[in-house]
C-alpha cells in the first residue's frame, strides 16, 4: 500500500531500524527493489531524482510504480521525490501524487534553507505531503581539505534543532561524512557518529536521513571491473557503519551507487560471456536480479528492516 514516510519512521524510530530508500530510473530498478521488499516482508521507500523524472518521464513513473503497489498490497512503499531543486519541482511532484519530497537547500545559506523549506512545507502539508530537508554539506570530504573546512560541511546540532523548530520539516539529512557516487574515501571510511548523537539529542523526534549511503559493494565493483568496466580505487561506507547507524537514529538510508553498479555488473557479464546476445531480456533480467539480490541483503543484514510490514 501506498504510505507517508511519516507511519514508516514512526515504527523504524521505536524498533531502531532504518528504511532503505531506493533511487528509481527504470522499470527493472523499480521491479528488483520491490520484489525484494516483498520477500523480505520490509517496507521500503521508492525515490526519484530530478534527474530521474527527466529521463523516464513522471507519468511512466507513477504508472509503473501504482503497478508494483497493485502487485504487493502488503508491502508499505511510499513515493519520494529526492533532492527537489526547487519549490516548482516539490509542487509538480505533490500534485502528480508523490507521498513525501525532499526539498534540497543546502547548496544556500542558512537563511535562504529555511525559507524555501518552509514555502515547500506549507504547500505540502497542505496536501497531506510530508518534507524531508537537508542541512550541511555533503560534498566528498577529501584528504587534502583542511580540518576547519571540514568541519564546517558536518551538520552543526545546534542549527539542527533550530531549523526543525523554524520549518516545520519531518525528516532531516545530515552531513556526517558521506557522499554521493562510487568514491567516499580516499583513505579509511570514518563517519561522525558524534554528530549523529548530539543531533538526535537535540531533535530526538526528528527522524534523520543518510545520504550517499551506498556500500560500494567491493564484489559488484570487481565484477564491473572484471567485464571491462574502469572503477579503481571505489570505496563506500562499509555495512557495519550503515547498520551502527540505522541502530542509531538514523531512519532514513538512501542507496543509488549500489544499484547501479548491480545493474551493471550483471549487463556487462551477460553481454561479455556471451558477445552473440543482442535480446535485451537476456541482459536485463540477470540485471534485475542482481538488483533485488543486494536490496535483500540490505533490508535484512544491514538495516534490519525485514519483517517490519
Ligand atoms: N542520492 C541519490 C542521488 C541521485 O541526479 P541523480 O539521479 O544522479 O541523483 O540522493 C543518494 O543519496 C545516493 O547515495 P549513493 O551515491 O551513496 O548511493
Ligand atoms: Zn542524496
């Protein structure tokens, strides 16, 4: 059935587990993921970027993924909107029958943060929509950024607790050291789970959103790089960090590297074994599964949100 994020977080906030939230672009993508929320009886978030509109078209979207709600009534999905740019882009989402958006400010001031989110929030609300925001920077933290430009991408918990109070929005992503894409780390992968405490002391009924949260699974990146892909040096945060995290108030994962590099490894196998292979469903269906293989293994080894329906 069709959810807000807000029922999910309830329950994930008082069992300590978190939700895995699932960049949408295809219908494969779509169908791996919910095939593996359905075997694992877990509820799941399907979110689409700009990005993702814009190449698959919405109307497509909402069609395809009403057709996996219709096939699996039991699983609780909800339909997010990921990195809004904009109050247009939030609206549009809203109105085509998106449960909950994101309103992405933090590539502006403090100030200008709120007040978007709060424009995004009014009109959502209005609607029944739940707002999920973002504070801090999440670009890579490099090795040759020096320690106070640093610091200074990490959510402060002090403006944390503030803008929740000031917009009103009912998730928070934080900036705890990870990063969108295939490379996280230049070295060791550290995250600030200091942050992540004082902030969940600050806000403790704020439900809080990982970005950039991928694994980089070390055996999907070989498997790429084994059938001709280029990946050297990838590095994602690694599972036991993912599970301390959703174990620590985080409620929210969200994952896109990893599927594609799932969906990758599986067409770039296929085709390279077999070079006489030209009908698409014989690539795309290892795809696929390959997909909803790693979903699994998340809800159920990683974020503990198998058997959560
Ligand atoms: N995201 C995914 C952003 C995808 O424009 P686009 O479709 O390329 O945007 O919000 C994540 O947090 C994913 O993190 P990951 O890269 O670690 O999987
Ligand atoms: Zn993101």
């Amino acid at each position: 059935m069709l959810v807000t994020t807000k029922e999910m977080f309830e329950k994930a906030m008082k069992e300590k587990y978190a939700i895995g939230a699932f960049n949408v672009n295809n219908m494969e993508i779509i169908q791996g993921i919910v095939d593996a929320a359905a075997e694992c009886k877990s509820p799941v978030i399907l979110q689409a970027s700009a990005g993702a509109i814009k190449y698959a078209r919405i109307g497509y979207l909402m069609k395809m993924i009403e057709a996996a709600v219709e096939e699996h009534p039991e699983i609780p999905m909800a339909i997010h909107l990921d990195h809004g740019p904009d109050f247009e882009t939030a609206k549009m989402c809203i109105d085509n029958g998106f449960t909950s958006v994101m309103i992405d400010g933090s590539k502006y001031d403090f100030e200008e943060n709120v007040r978007l989110t709060k424009q995004v929030v009014d009109y959502a609300h209005s609607k029944g929509v739940v707002v999920e925001a973002e504070l801090g920077k999440l670009a890579g933290v490099e090795d040759d950024v020096n320690v106070d430009a640093k610091d200074a991408m990490y959510t402060d918990p002090a403006q944390a607790e503030e803008f929740v109070k000031r917009t009103g929005c009912d998730s928070l992503a934080i900036a705890i050291g990870t990063s969108h894409g295939a490379y996280k780390f230049k070295g060791e992968a550290k995250l600030r789970f200091d942050i992540l405490k004082e902030v969940k002391e600050r806000i403790p009924n704020t439900p809080i959103v990982l970005h950039g949260a991928s694994t980089v699974i070390p055996e999907l990146v070989d498997t790429c790089n084994k059938y001709g892909g280029s990946l050297p040096g990838a590095k994602g945060v690694p599972d036991e960090m993912l599970h301390e995290a959703s174990i620590s108030g985080v409620s929210k994962i969200n994952v896109d590297t990893d599927l594609r590099l799932a969906m990758t490894a599986g067409i770039r196998k296929e085709l390279v074994e077999d070079p006489s292979v030209f009908d698409p469903r014989k690539y795309l269906g290892p795809a696929r599964e390959l997909i909803k293989e790693t979903v699994e293994h998340k809800m159920r080894d990683v974020f503990g949100s198998s058997n959560k329906i």
